[in-house]
C-alpha cells in the first residue's frame, strides 16, 4: 500500500478498465452508469480496511447505501430498456471506427478521473475522535441529498412508466423546482460527506 490517494487511484483505474472490458464485449458502454456508484462502494471499503480509523466504517456505509442504490435504478432502468443508453448510442456511431478508443479515454478514464476527485474526501486521515457538531450537519446534508435523489429517481420512473407521458417533459414534482434534481441531490450529500470528512484532511 502507498497511500490513499495512490491506491485508490490504481483502484479506479483498474476497475474502469474492467468496465471497458465489460462494455468491449457487450457493445454497451453504458454499463458505466451502473458501475459509477458502485465504484465509489470499492474505494470507500478500501479504505475502510488499509486505512481504518474509529470513523472510517461511517463514510463506508453511507456511500454504500447511495451507491448501491443507484446502480439498482440504473440498472433496472438498463433492464427494461434491453439496449445501449441513446446517448452512448449516438456517440458510437459519431466516433465510427475511433469508437474503441473514445470510449476509452473520453467515457472509462474520464469518469475514473471525475470518480476519484469526487472519492477525496474519503481518503482523508482522522484528526481526533468522535464527532463535531458540524460533522453531525454534514451526516444530515448527505441524507437529505439522498432523499432527493432517489425521490427524484422515483418520481421520474413513475412518470415514465405511463404510456400516455410518453415523450413528455417531466415537470412535476421535485423536477418543477429543477431540471436535474437527482443530479442536484448527488451534488448535495457529496458536499455532505465532505463536512463529515472535513476534520480528517
């Protein structure tokens, strides 16, 4: 082990170039939707065991149940649809025969790169036991961004999964205050970790 910046990069890399392995063979470079949250579970329990602390369990488990979480809705959503997302889809036939390493740089390595600078504040060494007062605020930020998230999550499948919506805008809801509210709910309990995380850095 050298150190949790290092390992956990060398972690990010190698399990982004299994995706690729995986997306290689299936034709299907969205599997990397599924894998983004479960990436963030792998580098949090890493951490957890070669570099534990008191604490290091309470990131670990809260990462997990956000991670986990939303490789399920994604996953599911892959299911029922039986295909490449669209937008994965129109990049492979944009990028024609340079599509294998596109999507490797500009899909696989991209994301591994943005996955380790959001992961950061898990890497972070402990300062001192227990919990301060603003960590306690930073454990109810992260449960309020996941609450969003995945009612947002909630909110659009329901709506997509009546045939009279079809090819309507979703615009009730949490998606009349936003555009994007999952996304807006992820961006939030990620700050909400980095409050809890803040001391250890």
């Amino acid at each position: 082990m050298f150190s949790p910046y290092l390992d956990s990069a060398l972690l990010i890399f190698l399990y982004m170039n299994l995706l690729f392995l995986l997306a290689l063979w299936k034709r299907d470079n969205s599997i990397v939707d599924v894998g983004w949250g479960l990436g963030f579970v792998l580098v949090a329990w890493w951490i957890h065991l070669y570099y534990p602390h008191p604490l290091s369990w309470l990131p670990a488990v809260l990462v997990s149940i956000w991670g986990l979480r939303l490789a399920g809705h994604i996953g599911r959503r892959k299911d029922r649809e039986k295909k490449e997302d669209w937008r994965y889809a129109k990049w492979r036939e944009e990028w024609g025969k340079w599509v294998v390493p596109r999507s490797y740089l500009q899909v696989f390595l991209l994301q591994g790169f943005f996955m380790w600078i959001v992961a950061l504040p898990l890497m972070q060494r402990p300062a001192e036991a227990g919990l301060a007062w603003y960590q306690w605020i930073g454990i109810a930020v992260w449960l309020l961004g996941f609450l969003w998230e995945a009612i947002a999550d909630w909110q659009l499948a329901r709506f997509k999964s009546r045939p009279e919506k079809k090819g309507q805008l979703m615009m009730g809801g949490l998606w009349r205050l936003s555009r994007h509210p999952n996304y807006f709910g992820e961006i939030v309990l990620w700050w909400g970790l980095w409050l809890l995380m803040l001391p250890y850095g």
